[in-house]
C-alpha cells in the first residue's frame, strides 16, 4: 500500500487538533476520565515546572552546557512563557551557534505573535540565522516570509520587488551552487518573478519585454550550474518558452531549438554534475556513520580543489560544517583554504567569527583570527574585543595560551613601529599584555622554555621600544623569581648585560648564580661560563677570584657525579639481583607446578623410570670410581704447583721496587696537622715520596686537604685488584676509595684498607657490569 505524503499544513492541523481538541472527538471518554485528567495534567505541570527549575540552576552553575540550553528551550516552548523563552534563546545563542532548525523554529514562534507591521524584526532573526550556518531550507523560509508578510512586495510595490529581488541574488549568490538543494532557491526565484509577470498590464509591452527578458535571463543562469534535477529545468525553460509563442518541442529534454550557447552551457553543466553525481551520493546516502560521511565529504573537497573553483570549494565547505559544525579539523581546513585563495577580508573574517563559536576551545584559530583582523587593518577596538573573549575560552594546553599571548604582542609590536601621527599606539598596551601574559602563566609554567621565551621578549622590547633599562632588568628579576633553577634565565639575564656593555653588572648576576644547583651539567656550565667571561672581559684579579671561588666549586661537583655514578650502578646491580632470583623462583616454582599437574599414572611410570636409571647409575659409578681417583690425584698435583708458584710471586711483590710517581689527594684533615704528622701517618704504606699541604692564599691556614705523591704502580696494581674482585670500574673504585678516606679519621694502613674493600665487596656479592 502506497503512503500519501500530506501537506504540512493539514499535518499540523492535525496534530493540533489531537493535542487541543480530544474532548471533541471523544466526549463520553472525557466526562468520564475528566479528573484524573486533571490531576494528570497537574502531575505533568508540577515535573515540568521542577525539570525548569532544575535546568534553571544548571545553566547558573554552568552556562556552557549545551544539551541543558536545548531542554530548556524545549521545556520553555511547551510551556508557553514567551518572555522566558526570548531571554533563554538569546543566552544560548550568546555561547553557541543555533542550529537552521532552532533558528526557525524562533522565527515561526516570533512571526506568529506579531502582525504583519512587525516583520522586520522577525527578518532580523532569519538574518541571523543564515550568518551562522548554510541552509537552503532556512534561506526558503526567510524567502516565503518576506513575499508574504511584507506589505510592499506583497503588493509588488516597485520598492517591494527591488527589496525581493536583492533578496533572492543574495541567496544564489550564497547557495546556489549547493548541486542537491540549489535549485529549490532558483525555482522560487523563477516563479517570483514570473508572478511579477502576471501582474503588469498587458498593454505595457515594453515592459512585459523587459520582464520576459529577466525571466529568461534567469533560466539561462539556471540551466549553465551543475545541480541536480537540471532535466527538469530544461524542460520547465523550454515550456515556458512555448507559452511566450516560441516553437520548441516541451516535452523533449533534448537541446534542439534553444539557442547555442545555453545549449552549450547547458551540457556543460549536466557534464560537470555526472562527474559529481557519484560523491554526491555519498555524502547524502542515509545509513553510514559520521565518520565515513566526513571522509567522504573530505574527498569530494579535494575533487572540487582539483579544478580550482573557489566558490565550488568554499560551497562544499559550508556545506560540511552544517553537518559537521564542531569538527576542529574541517574549521581549521576551511580557514587555512580560505587564508590562500581569497582575498575578501570580510568573507574570511566572518568564518573565522564562525569557526570560534563552533570550536572556541581550539586556541589556533584565535591566533589566526587575530591575524586576520590585523590583516584586514580592523581597528584595535575590534582586535582587543575578540583577545579578550578568547581568554574567557578554555584551552587544552598552556602552549595555546601562550601563542595567544604572543600574537596578541606581535600584532602589538608592529602597529606600534609602523604607525605615525594619529594612529601611534601607546607602549603601556605592550606592557600591559605581557603583564597580563606574566600574571596569567607564571604559576602554571613555572621553569618552563615558554615562560622563558615570554620574558625575553619582553625585556628586549622594554630596551627596544620602552627604552627603560630598569623596567628590563625587572622583567628578569621577575623571572628569576620563579624560574631560579632554570640555567636558561640566567644566561639570558646575563647576555642583555653583556650586549649592552655592563660587565660589572654581568659579573655580579655570575657570583649570584655560579653555586646556585641546576639540571643536568648546568652547574658546571655556569662555573666554565665565568671562568671564560673573566678571560674575555675581566682583569687578572677578576680572573684569580673567578678560579678561586670556582674551583672548590667544581671539585664538589666533581665528587657528587661520581657518588652518583656508584650509586646508580648499585641500584642496576641490585635490581638485575632481584631479577634473577625471581626468575629463577619462577621456574622452580613453574617446575614444581609442572609435577604437581602430572596425573597419578604418570607419576607412578616416572618413579618406576627414575628408580630404574637410579639402579644403571650405581652400576656404571663402581666402574668410573678409579678413573676419577686417577684425575683428581692429578689435579691435586697441578693445584699444589700452581699455590706454590703463587707463594712465590707474593714473596717478589712484597720486596719489588716502584719508580713511577701519580699524586692522590685527601680532604677532611685536621686543622692541626703538620706534615710531620702526615708523614708518620702514612710512613708503614711504602711508596710514599712527598706530602704537601695545601694552604689558603689570603688567610695562611691549612685548607684541609693534601696531595700525596705514591707510586703509581702500587696503586694501580691496587686498584686493578679491587676492580677485578668486585668487577667495578676504575672510576666508581675511585670514587668508593676517596669515600672511605675521608670518612676514615684513624691510622691505617692503605692496601690493608683497598685489600679489604675488594675482598668484602667481593663476599658480598657485589657484581656490577
């Protein structure tokens, strides 16, 4: 059974009739249901009033919810409170873009409260609506409103069809290149016009000819567009022709008896709409899911960029983000597209006013948007306005602040150098977005390189442009405040002072910062960096206090590395340790869950098994036990040669005389010693040649650390030997060896002391590779 679809009037109708006018059509139902109709009604009264209530506090607590606005539209419509449902539909539009639907929807409930002398406003509200999105349905109802509500084109006053006809080009001139809804606007466009037609008096031939000639002017448009139904056009053109009393045959969709170049034109079209036929399809077909249909729209693009229409590509593109309005991507796509090809400011200003609505947590179309503005020469006004609200936005990274941050100095910047007389900027409004910028970021990136870039270009445009080194020196101040552990920030602080000729001021930021702890190799950095400042600026004396205060410095830093060093290998050790036991429980415990798992039959075959092997075992042992009494006599032999041996070279290292020198140096001495004291101290140690103290340059007194000269031999064949044992590297030996010296206040004898460090870390079972 075929449907019979009904017009939308009888429709609503209907529908109105259902919900108003049950109790006509059903009177005995009524009486008879009558009060618990009422105490439904009061139920359905008193939930509704509560949802408003509830949405009203959603929408206080958090107006950025979009699904809350669109209920409480709805619930607001249903109820009927007209006053309440402006004011809620003004907030969302405020935040959000409305979709076609809404936007006419507020037009109809608008339009139906006011007459005929008050269609202006309601205009209003159908321009709106279609500055948001493209929408050939919204265009059509704001197109039917106008002819028929106001008064001068309804009666087809010459102002009445000039503001009609303007109209309408506006609305080809914006979707008429839609292939699969474009020719709803050019249908009504002919038919308006041919009504005008209807209306001029018989005898005005010359006009009647100039209406005819538009007429015709506008199926020839018509018909040289790719868009769907394009047969059908042809054949309404060329019946109308008829009726103007020109021979063509109506009912044939050929071109014959048309004139050549709409012919022409004509094919071209239906050639052009063949090859897009296809990915039209796609893009429309029902049952797919929003990815596919954006990829399919994303190819569809590239055909159309292929040919190098603008108007084509920018078309499709509105025509995505009405399908796809919060698509980051396609937004970003659109504008990039459109930052190339067209020159219109206006065209791409109000996409980029779009796209930030639709997507205002994408920080790189604020950027972009500001760029645009300061391109399209807007006034700061403007730019200003559109800055501050996109701070109100929330972005997901601070990087996205930053560049906003920037760009908004950048734009700053140049209309400052560049303007002259009237138009000069003040440098208070620099200093006040970096302030901004400062105050905003400064707690959330803290020892960050953004927070660094910030700063240094704001100092630097305080020298340039401010001309107040004072205010520059602040800036770094300032971030040394927060970002102190940053090697960077000093660095940069320094540079300033260095490129503007301040050496003492240079000098004074390195003795503040050269003990200061950075990260990684910083700390040295800084020191060598001073060390190389006094050679290539200072004085001799400046250079003698630089290596003064530094060495010390480096030395304890030396040691830290080195400390880290061993410790970081004893970690790996003992976790590789852990591995390893682990590892192996597990497959002990893996081989124990293998035998539990045998069944009881298995088992039993594997015992009788075992015991058989067990038997041959202690047959074939008798047979092997003379050969082994034979090998292990011999051995015996060789291991009593080989300790014998051993004795032997002990007896030569204890009396072997070392000539080579190397210089060791220990710390932590007491104030008191005298190298009297020192050399009784380390005389039974054997290879020592000199002990020196050293002493301060200014105060004479010991510095609590000596250089003692031994044999290098002595202490390398030590050091191998522990190495070997304990299998540490030489450096981490060294380390553990300087360690253990200064934590040791008693006399002692030194290879005793080495000796007994390898042995014991050897029976610990230190083994680190």
């Amino acid at each position: 059974m075929e449907e019979v679809e009904k017009p939308p009037v009888s429709i609503k109708q209907e529908d109105t009739e259902m919900s108003d006018g049950y109790a006509v059509e059903n009177p005995k139902s009524n009486r008879k249901s009558s009060s618990s109709s009422d105490s439904s009604d009061s139920e359905d009264e008193a939930e509704q009033t509560e949802q408003l209530l509830t949405l009203e506090s959603e929408l206080t607590s958090n107006s950025s919810n979009y699904d809350a606005h669109v209920q409480y539209i709805k619930l607001l419509r249903r109820s009927g409170e007209i006053e309440k449902l402006r004011e809620a539909r003004e907030n969302m539009n405020a935040l959000f873009p409305l979709t076609p639907s809404m936007w006419v929807e507020w037009a109809k409930d608008e339009a139906s409260l006011s007459n005929d002398s008050n269609s202006k406003a309601v205009e209003k509200l159908y321009e709106r609506g279609i500055s948001e999105y493209l929408s050939i349905p919204l265009w059509c109802e704001y197109l039917n409103y106008v002819q028929e509500h106001d008064p001068k084109v309804r009666e087809c006053s010459a102002d009445g069809i000039s503001k009609a006809r303007n109209l309408f080009e506006r609305a080809v001139t914006v979707a008429a290149l839609h292939v699969a809804q474009g020719s709803q606007i050019w249908d009504a466009y002919t038919q308006f016009e041919q009504a005008i037609l209807l209306t001029i008096d018989q005898s005005d031939f010359q006009a009647i000819e100039k209406q005819v000639h538009h007429i015709r002017s506008i199926f020839h448009r018509h018909l040289s567009i790719p868009l769907a139904n394009l047969k059908s056009t042809l054949l309404a053109y060329k019946a109308w022709e008829v009726e103007q009393g020109n021979a063509l045959d109506a009912e044939s969709d050929n071109v014959d008896g048309i004139s050549s170049h709409v012919a022409s034109a004509y094919q071209k079209a239906e050639e052009m709409y063949n090859a897009r036929a296809l990915l039209e399809e796609q893009i429309t077909r029902q049952y797919i899911s929003e990815s596919e249909r954006f990829q399919h729209y994303m190819s569809y693009i590239e055909f159309e960029k292929s040919f190098g229409d603008p108007a084509r590509v920018q078309i499709l593109y509105e025509r995505a983000m009405t399908d796809f309005p919060v698509s980051s991507d396609l937004w970003l796509d659109y504008t990039r597209y459109l930052d190339k090809t067209l020159k219109a400011g206006n065209v791409v200003k109000d996409v980029y006013s779009r796209a930030t609505r639709n997507c205002p947590w994408v920080g790189e179309l604020w950027v972009r948007y500001l760029l645009c503005l300061e391109g399209g020469h807007a006034s700061e006004k403007e730019i200003s306005a559109v800055f501050e609200k996109s701070l109100q936005c929330t972005f997901s990274t601070l990087e996205e602040y930053l560049d906003l941050f920037l760009t908004r100095v950048d734009g700053l910047r140049r209309r400052f150098s560049s303007a002259r007389g009237d138009d000069m900027l003040n440098y208070s409004l620099i200093r006040g977005s970096f302030q901004q910028a400062a105050g905003y970021l400064s707690p959330q990136m803290k020892n960050t390189d953004g927070l660094l870039r910030l700063h240094a270009y704001w100092a630097r445009l305080e020298l340039k442009l401010g001309n107040d080194l004072t205010a520059a020196r602040g800036v770094w101040e300032s971030l040394l405040k927060t970002c102190g552990s940053m090697l960077e920030a000093w660095q940069g602080y320094i540079a300033m002072e260095i490129e503007l000729g301040h050496i003492n001021e240079a000098r004074a930021i390195y003795r503040r910062c050269y003990s200061k702890r950075f990260s990684g190799t910083g700390s040295e950095d800084i020191c060598h960096a001073w060390l190389r400042f006094e050679r290539e600026f200072g004085t001799l004396e400046d250079l003698n206090y630089a290596v003064l205060k530094v060495s010390p410095r480096l030395e304890e830093l030396q040691l830290f590395r080195l400390q880290q060093e061993y410790k970081s290998f004893t970690e790996a050790t003992d976790q590789r340790e852990q591995t390893l036991k682990k590892t192996a429980r597990e497959k002990r415990k893996s081989g124990l869950s293998a035998i539990d798992e045998q069944s009881p039959g298995k088992q039993q075959k594997n015992t009788s098994q075992n015991q058989k092997n067990l038997h041959e075992k202690k047959n074939t042992r008798g047979q092997n036990l003379a050969e082994a009494n034979d090998v292990e006599e011999r051995e015996g032999k060789v291991e009593k040669q080989v300790n014998e041996q051993q004795m032997k070279d002990n007896n030569l290292s204890k009396t072997r005389l070392y000539t080579d020198q190397c210089t060791a140096f220990v710390s932590n001495l007491n104030f008191k010693a005298k190298d009297e004291d020192l050399q009784k101290f380390f005389s039974d140690v054997g290879g020592v040649t000199a002990i020196r103290i050293l002493y301060d340059k200014f105060t004479g007194k010991s510095r609590v650390s000596l250089s003692l000269s031994l044999s290098l031999s002595l202490f390398h064949s030590l050091s191998v030997c522990a190495c070997k044992h304990m299998h540490v590297p030489p450096l981490l030996f060294l380390s553990s060896f300087f360690v253990t010296a200064h934590a040791t206040k008693e006399k002692r004898n030194w290879q005793h002391e080495l000796l007994t460090m390898c042995w014991s870390g050897a029976q610990a079972g230190i083994s680190i590779s």
